[in-house]
C-alpha cells in the first residue's frame, strides 16, 4: 500500500480517456458557463494562506488567473490563489463537480478522503509547506513540484513568491528552459531537494508531513485527495 511509502512517488495511467469527462469539465469556458456564478474562497499564496477572500469564480479567473506571474515583483500574500476551500453556500454545487473525477486506486483504501480543488494563474504557486498524505493530480495544465523530506529543516521566506524563490535558488533560471523541462540542477541550498514536473493526468504521492513547494507552468487545473 503507498500509505506506507515514505518518499514520494509518480503514478502514471495507462488509460488516456481517465478523468476525461473531469477534464471537459474543467476547462475554461465549460467551468465559466456551469459554475461562472458560484462562490470561490481564495487564499493568499504564502505558506500560511492566512488571509481568505470571496468572490465569484468567474471574477477570480477572468482576473487573477489570466495574469502571468513569471515577472512579478510582489509577495506571495498579496497574490491571491484558489485551492481547497470550497466550503459556503455552494460547497454542494461543487460536490457535483467533484463526483466526475475519477480517485486513482491506491487511494480507495483510505479511511477518509477529503478533495482540495483549484485553478492557478500561469508561475502562481505555494512555498514550501506540509501536511498529511496526499495524492495530487493535474488535470489541465503542468506543474512542477519541488520536495524535502521531512527530516530537513528548511529556512525560507513564507511570504515570497513561488517562482521568486525558485529563480532565487539558482541565477541561471530561464523561462525557456524551464518550460521545455530542461531545469534539472539542485540548488546548493537544498542537497536533498527532489524535483518533478507532473503533466495532466499524472498523480504524486506526497507521503506524511513531507516539505513541498509548486509552481504551475501554465495555467493549471489541479485536485488533490488527502488520505
């Protein structure tokens, strides 16, 4: 059982028509016209997510995910985000939603699942942060993810922008590569930093309590199932 994993771990499917009907309806113009009017509770994109916002979703996407992030110069809690919270008066509108995906069969075992649901701008993301078990997809979109194991006591900025602190982790970042998946150096900093980037459809496994920073590559549709 991966529940006794104790490093992380890419699923892949063979199946390319999984989770396709989630897919359809997750993307941008069907999400809009179904769920347009419904409430989404937004988080500020620090590590912390202390402050909380809400606002119809389709004023978070035609406003905070059609801006680019890879050049900004602000702080993670000024940037708002939206994963996760879904609770309110349209939690059950979502529930919908969320009855169309499709869990991987690792996690059918668990003895609770609780869904964590979001749409980030392209470079938004989270600094590093823990929590418990947890299998993350991307649905639309890539996304990079970056790991410590839970031995290790980081230092770093809460506040500061994900793709601040992943371009302040070694100067020789460049956009152009990133995207074409060609960024494969540790920083100094961080020995035992793991990196992978998981395209649509792919599933990590993040075991227990360990560290994870992401930043999304484009504009990204994204589920998580904590267990």
């Amino acid at each position: 059982s991966l529940f006794f994993e104790t490093s992380p771990i890419i699923l892949e499917f063979r199946d390319p028509a999984r989770n396709g009907r989630f897919r359809t309806a997750t993307a941008r113009d069907v999400i809009l016209r179904r769920f347009g009017n419904c409430s989404a509770i937004l988080s500020t994109a620090n590590t912390q997510s202390y402050r909380k916002r809400k606002v119809f979703l389709r004023e978070y996407i035609e406003n905070e995910v059609e801006q680019d992030l890879y050049s900004a110069e602000i702080r993670s809690d000024n940037v708002w985000y939206w994963f996760g919270d879904h609770a309110g008066e349209d939690e059950k509108t979502w529930s919908e939603l969320f009855d169309l995906y499709e869990l991987p069969k690792h996690a059918l075992g668990a003895k609770s699942i609780a869904f964590s649901f979001g749409i980030g701008a392209r470079a938004s993301g989270v600094p590093l942060h823990t929590h418990g078990a947890v299998f993350a997809e991307t649905i639309i979109g890539r996304k990079r993810w970056f790991l410590l194991p839970p031995h290790v006591k980081p230092t770093f900025d809460g506040d500061e922008l994900a793709v601040s602190w992943v371009k302040r982790m070694d100067f020789s970042f460049e956009v152009d590569r990133y995207l074409k998946n060609e960024y494969t150096k540790s920083p100094a900093e961080y020995p035992n930093l793991l990196a992978c980037t998981l395209h649509p459809g792919e599933v990590l496994f993040i075991p227990h309590l360990w560290w994870h920073a992401t930043l999304n590559l484009e504009q990204n549709v994204f589920i998580s199932a904590f267990v």
